[in-house]
C-alpha cells in the first residue's frame, strides 16, 4: 500500500487519483499542500442527488451487460456498443478505494481512478469510456463551457489509465447527460431529459503532467499559488486582516 504523504526519499509508489491530478492542473501549490503536507483543501458538500442518479444508470445499463444488449440509448443514438462485462467492472468503478489502477514506471508513481462505465464497440472491440452527469439548466446541455475541461480530462485519463492495461481503448468517449425538467407537477418524482454525447479524447497531456507534478512534489518548497485558485486567495486575504 502507497504512502498517505509523499516522501522524496522513500522508494515506495506513491499513488495519486485522477482528482489529486486535477488539482495539480487547478493549483500546484495546493496539490504540493495536500499531498507532501497534508493540508488539504476544505471537502466539498456531497452532490447526492447526482450520485443517486449516477446510481440509477449504473443499476440500468447493468441490466443490459447482463443480457449483452445494447441499451436503448444506444439504439436510438445509433451507437454500435454494449455495456462490457468484465470480472473487475465493479472494482474499476470504486472510486475511494479502487478504481482503474496504473504504474507509471518513470515517476514511481500509482494513478488510479474510478471510472462510471466501459462500453465495447461491436465492431471494432475497442473500449469506450462512459462518464455519467446530471444537471438542471434551460436549453440543451453541451460540453462548450470552459470550466467542462475538467470533463474532458477526467475521461481522457480513464482512457489513459485503460490502455496502460493493455486494453484498446477508443479515441471516442460517451457522456451521459441528464438534464432536469423544471416544468409540471412534482409528485415525488424527478423527470429527466437525457442526452447522449461523444467526445474525442486526446490524452498526450497526461505523461508529460506526472513529470511535471513528481518535480513539484521533490521540491523543498511549495510552489507559487496559481493566480486562478480560490483557496489560495481566500488564505491571502485573511492573512491581510
């Protein structure tokens, strides 16, 4: 098992999930804070109501792995898939304890990630990363905003993280996007309005990412904070007072 903390001297991997990679990306002194320190950034409150729904359409496209059908969704988007049944989707889905696992020898460092689901092209048995979010916006839900990078780099890992396991992994990775209605009667219920959306990968940036964030965590010092970051800011200022 990987240390909690890093330690420059230590010849033990050190393991980082895809979130703590993120957050390097977001603010290096943050992740050199959180990860050779241990002083985290304040948690965030739980999104319930998205975890319910990523539990929903987790239980509804186990339905079909089970069965080996395309689900609807894929039918009706013209979708040559079907949910992949393997013996550690379940694990690969664990995101707190499990996840995808991968050695990166260059670093000495453990990436893992907890992806929502893996699909397998019919036609060309490659392995289409599926990624779950639920919303309530008016208009059409997209993948245009700025701050949806964070969306793109999350699945552009996951396919990093497959292919480091031998596994053919396609360019082409799916959202799930389930959208809220806000009209009619409530009655209990949530009604959604679910989109299907592809997205072509590039995960080049990610080699190159952990060289960069491994030198972060071997300095004495931590790094500047990113001019972006709102924790950082937010310290600044109460230093000030």
């Amino acid at each position: 098992m990987g240390s909690r903390l890093f330690k420059p001297d230590s010849e033990e991997s050190f393991t980082l999930s895809r979130s703590r990679v993120d957050n390097f990306l977001e603010c290096p002194r943050c992740f050199y804070l959180t990860n050779k320190l241990g002083i985290a950034r304040p948690s965030m409150f739980p999104f319930n109501l998205n975890n319910a729904v990523d539990e929903l359409l987790k239980n509804e496209f186990d339905v079909y792995r089970e069965k080996q059908e395309p689900h609807p969704l894929l039918i009706e988007n013209k979708v040559n898939a079907i949910p992949y049944q393997h013996p550690d989707i379940e694990e690969w889905r664990e995101s707190l304890r499990h996840g995808v696992k991968r050695f990166h020898e260059p670093t000495n460092l453990i990436l893992r990630g907890g992806l929502d689901d893996v699909w397998i092209d019919t036609k060309t048995n490659q392995l289409i990363v599926v990624d779950y979010k639920a919303t309530s916006k008016a208009g059409e839900v997209s993948l245009d905003a700025d701050w949806q990078i964070g969306y793109k780099r999350q699945v552009e890992f996951y396919q990093w993280l497959l292919r480091g396991n031998s596994f053919d992994v396609s360019d082409t990775a799916y959202f799930v996007y389930c959208n809220g209605i806000k009209e009619g009667e409530f009655n209990d219920q949530l009604r959604f309005k679910t989109k299907l959306i592809p997205y072509k990968g590039n995960d080049s940036w990610v080699e190159p990412t952990l060289m960069e964030l491994k030198a972060c965590l071997m300095e004495k010092e931590p790094p500047n904070a990113s001019e972006s970051c709102t924790y950082c800011r937010y310290v600044k200022k109460t230093l000030l007072v």
